[in-house]
C-alpha cells in the first residue's frame, strides 16, 4: 500500500507552476510522484531501486530514472525544474545543486530527518541527518524562503524533522 504523500509537500506544492516539470529527488515507490502527476505536473522521479520505482511505471505523466545519486560524480541534470521534491533522504553534495537546476520562480520543497532522530531509531548516522538550521543556512543566501519548520513530530510515526520550502528568485 502506497504511504499518504507529506502534509508539507501537499501544502506547498501549491507554488509551483500549474503543470509545471517536477523532480522528484530519491522518490521510493513514488508516493509523491504518483501524486504531483495527479495534480496535473510532469515528474521525473529519480531512484536506484528498480523495484520500489515499478508501481510508476506506466503512470501518465511519470518519467521515472533509474540513478544512484550517490555515486562519485554528481549526476548531470538535463534541463532545469518548476519544482524539486525530496523528502526523507540527504546527501549533501547535491543541496547547493538543486537550487542551480530550478527555473526562476521556481520552487523547493525538502524535508527530511535532523539530529536528535536517532532517539527514535534509523536514521540514526550523522551523516543522514541534518544539523539545526542546516537546509535554512544553505538556502537563505540561495532562495527566497516561504516556509521553514524542524523539531519533533509524532505523526505518521515519532521522529525529528527539518522542513524548508523555497522560491528561486525571477
């Protein structure tokens, strides 16, 4: 059974152009992606795992990538995005990236786990988790910042996470 997509990403996917190009970052079995087509945006949903990224396989509007992104080299991004979605994965040479591959106006939403999670099981290595105000310092000086939220949750399941949503300057 697919996962509900994020209460963040659903109250900010609102920014981005109308059937804008989204990158899905990371997308597992696509639970965001499978939503965002539906919305009437074009996705690329980028995974390594061929099998959690099967259930989009013939989604309208779905172009899904099979690429590890945590390969040596940073992947080269064709073309620019209206919208980038990650959530529940970091790897930090790609943050200054995504701000480079949005189109003026367009918008980032992130989220993902932070310091202090590791109370409440995986992710618990450092280098899975963000510091306070990490993704806020990274992109202030990058992005005009619409929305911006960390700290514990209980729902869907106890963790501590760090949100941020930004627009890239016209």
């Amino acid at each position: 059974m697919l996962e509900n997509p994020s209460p963040w990403i659903i109250k900010y996917a609102p920014q981005i152009k109308s059937k804008g190009h989204i990158l899905d970052l990371a997308c597992g079995n696509g639970r965001h992606a499978i939503w965002l087509a539906g919305q009437g945006y074009m996705v690329d949903a980028i995974d390594r795992d061929p099998i959690a990224t099967s259930r989009m396989k013939d989604v309208e509007n779905i172009n899904v990538l099979i690429l590890d992104l945590e390969t040596s080299e940073l992947p080269k991004f064709n073309h620019s995005y209206d919208g980038i979605i990650v959530s529940r994965y970091l790897h930090r040479p790609l943050l200054t990236k995504l701000a480079d591959i949005l189109n003026p106006s367009g918008v980032l939403i992130y989220e993902t786990f932070m310091i202090g999670n590791e109370r409440h099981g995986k992710p618990s290595n450092p280098d899975f988790l963000l510091l306070p105000d990490e993704l806020l310092n990274i992109y202030t000086p990058l992005l005009s910042i619409i929305g911006f939220e960390q700290g514990d949750e209980q729902e869907p399941r106890p963790a501590v996470m760090q949100r941020i949503c930004a627009k890239k300057h016209t």
